[in-house]
C-alpha cells in the first residue's frame, strides 16, 4: 500500500508520486512525478516547486514500485460482455454499456484505446460510431478509460482473408463515396472549424482491392486525420509498398488475416523490412500464445522495434467467465465459446479475437522476446501515441502530457522473466483505481 507522507491544509489538486521508478526511454530510472488533477497534466516539478513556490497535496511513497504511461489499446472489440459492433433497439442503452466498459476497463491500465467495429452494414455503422467517437474532451477522470476515436475493421477487406467477418456485408471499393455511403459522411470528414474531431480514428482497408484505394481513398482519408491501416488483405509486397507510400501507416494483426511471408513475396510484412525507409508503418500484434506463436512475435519485433505496437484484438469476453457466448454479426447471431484467453467460432472452430488483457500480453512479450520492461511498455504506450498522432499528450510522462499513468509491481519468476502486474491507475491526475480497494 502507498504511503501519503504528507498532507497540508492548503489545496493545490497537486499529488507528488515519490520513490518510485519511471517507464522513460530505454531504462527504469529513479524520478519523482507531480501531477495535477485541476489541469489533468504532468508538471514540471522543478518549476512548480522552485519557481512557482507551489507545495503538493499529498506526497506519496510508492516503495519503489514502477509509474508507466496509462495504456493504449489500439485493437479492442468489446470487453466485460458489450460488444461494440451491436445494435440495440434502444440505443441510448449503448452508450449506458459503453460507460460501464470504461469504467471497468480502466482497472486493467488501459485508459485510453480505440473502440473497434468489425464489418457491419451502413446502418449499424451509422448508428454507433457517433458513440464511439473521441471522449477526451470532457477530461473526466471518474469516466475511467476514454476512446481516442473509433477503430473500424472493415468492411472494405478481401474476402478471401475475412477471418470471422460477415463475408455478405463485404465492400469492394471504387470511389470515396463508397466510404462515405457506408460509414457516414459526417463520420469520416472533418466539419466546420470548431465543431470537434470525427468519430473515426483509424479505418483497416485492403489495399488491392481497386486502384482508387492507394491512388484517392487513402489520401483523402489521411487528409481527414484518419489513420489508414492494411488489413484482412491479400495484398502483395508491392500493393502494400504503394498503399504505404500513398499514407497508409499502420498494419492491423501483422500476420493474421494476410497473405503470408514467402521468399518471393514477403507480402504486407516485406515492408517492415525496407531498411532506411522513413515510411515503414507501425503494426500491432496479438501476443495471446494464439494467434501467433511466440517466435513469430520476436520475429515481428526485431524487423521494426520503433513500430512494434501490442494490442488484445479482445472480444466482448474480456473479463467474463469462460463458457459459451452470444456474437451478433452483421444483425444475425452466432456462438462463440470461450476459454482463458481464447476465443472461437463455435460451428468452425475459428479464431474469433481474444479475451486476454493488454497487460497479459506485455507479459507475454516480455516472456517471449528478451526485451527490456521500458522496450515492453513502450509497446502499449509510446509507440501507440506516436502512430495516433498524440506524442506529447498520451504515452509519456513529459510534463505537459495527460496525467494518465499506471503504477506497476514488478516480480522476477521462474527463468529470471520479469512479470508485472497493476496496483494503481491515475486518469488526468486522480487516482481512478487501486488494487485491493
């Protein structure tokens, strides 16, 4: 349990974490953190205690323990049984369900992340995404984890490498209009100035699927901030080289859903490999030991250390008890069954996401890879930010950033592997979650 060494009557909302070691660069180094929960900033401590003469609240011993950035999850489909691609009858249900996730998933250590919509109809896509849309503004703490906007996987995607996608509700597209027609105009194109970011963040596309993907469709979207990823593709090396070329800069489950590495045809994962290429894309990575075998993961990883990014792909299963559950696809139903961190189709067997948490999978990566605590971290923090745009504001602990953070306990187990495990959370300066509280 922390220690508050000090409390003083005059209120500044100014909290001084002491003792501790904190997640920055390639190393764990020794450094107190001042956070605020009036700005919901990190502060310069020097300056706020020498210059600006400013005494903390509360200053608290965390006993050596590690601060880490809070978590970026840029791959989640649901978790603690809603899942996102769903329509309700009663929509304002939705956004009930959607608050209720945030709160709970916020006690993993992700406070911000991407809600993810699988291939769905126009109408469902239209109906949901204005939910799933960018809640930072409202800079709550009590709200717990926070969408960055909405990730939407599909449905403009081969159907040859639709995993567990609605093949019926696929889209092959031959002009921007396409997009706008199922999404939502107002979902995907910026408005007038000042009237707030769309409610899309990143859109996973196939790249081959028509010349106007890489030549208009990619372009436009990031004109309009969005984040393109290649995904669920059939696409060559070369395809994939011209869509990263035209914007693309995120690669969506590398290895899953695409075609494979072969010596002729390294496909989409050859462009990991294009040394001193200043275009090579960040990817995620599913380390759940299921969806890829833990070499692959190293394998992934040593390519391109500066992209690595770890993401759960989790299912509305997350944090429920295994056993057989409801999957709404595309309006009709099917069964899923999970158990542990798996999750499959129940009439095929196939992979349907996961139910692991994103600290289950930087312990995994630790295991796995040989990399340093920070290295993994970074994975879920920094690397994350930096492909959404947000270095400086999410995934660091610079002064100035959203004091989002994660105090982590540390343990060395069989095999000198080091494990971590989350005691507290802090969203924009409060202390939002303590374990065993």
């Amino acid at each position: 349990m922390p220690s508050v060494i000090t409390s003083p009557t005059s209120k500044t909302g100014i909290s001084k974490l002491t003792n501790c070691r904190i997640a920055g660069g390639d190393a764990l180094i020794w450094k107190d953190i001042w956070v605020s929960s009036i700005t919901g900033k990190i502060l310069q401590s020097q300056t706020a205690f020498y210059d600006e003469l400013i005494t903390p609240d509360e200053v608290i011993d965390l006993g050596g323990r590690i601060v880490s950035p809070g978590f970026i999850d840029c791959q989640l489909n649901g978790a603690f049984g809603f899942n996102f691609s769903t329509l309700l009858d009663d929509m304002p249900q939705y956004g009930k369900q959607l608050q209720d996730v945030n709160k709970k998933l916020v006690e993993t250590g992700v406070t911000s992340y991407l809600p993810t919509v699988t291939s769905q109809t126009g109408q469902l896509y239209q109906a949901v995404l204005p939910y799933l849309g960018p809640s930072g503004a409202s800079r709550l703490a009590s709200a717990g984890s926070e969408s960055l906007g909405a990730h939407v996987e599909g449905p403009f995607i081969s159907p040859t490498k639709h995993g567990i996608h609605d093949v019926s509700v696929l889209h092959n597209p031959s002009t921007y209009s396409d997009l706008e027609h199922v999404y939502g105009k107002s979902n995907i194109n910026p408005g007038s100035p000042g009237s707030g970011p769309i409610p899309v963040k990143m859109i996973t596309l196939a790249p081959e699927l028509s010349q106007a993907v890489p030549s208009v469709i990619i372009p436009q979207l990031r004109s309009s901030g969005i984040v393109v990823s290649i995904g669920h593709s059939e696409a060559t090396y070369e395809q994939a080289s011209s869509a990263v070329s035209a914007g693309a800069s995120m690669i969506t489950h590398l290895f899953n859903a695409m075609r494979p590495l072969h010596h002729r045809n390294p496909g989409i994962f050859g462009v990991l490999g294009s040394a001193g290429r200043a275009e090579r894309p960040y990817f995620g990575v599913i380390a759940d030991g299921i969806h890829l075998h833990p070499t692959t993961v190293k394998i992934a990883w040593n390519a391109h250390p500066g992209g690595f990014i770890l993401v759960t792909d989790a299912m509305h299963t997350m944090g429920l008890e295994d056993g057989r559950y409801e999957w709404r696809n595309g309006g009709g139903k099917d069964w899923i069954i999970k158990t542990g961190g798996e999750v499959v189709l129940e009439a095929t067997g196939g992979i349907a996401g996961s139910a692991v948490s994103l600290i289950e999978c930087v312990n995994n990566f630790l295991e796995w890879s040989g990399a340093s605590v920070p290295e993994a971290l970074k994975a879920v923090t920094g690397t994350p930010a930096a492909m959404l745009g947000l270095k400086g504001v999410k995934g660091c602990l610079d002064a100035g950033a959203d004091a989002d953070l994660v105090v982590l306990r540390d343990e060395v187990v069989d095999g000198g592997v080091v494990r971590l495990g989350v005691d507290e959370v802090w969203k924009f300066g409060k202390k939002v979650y303590e374990k065993g509280v």
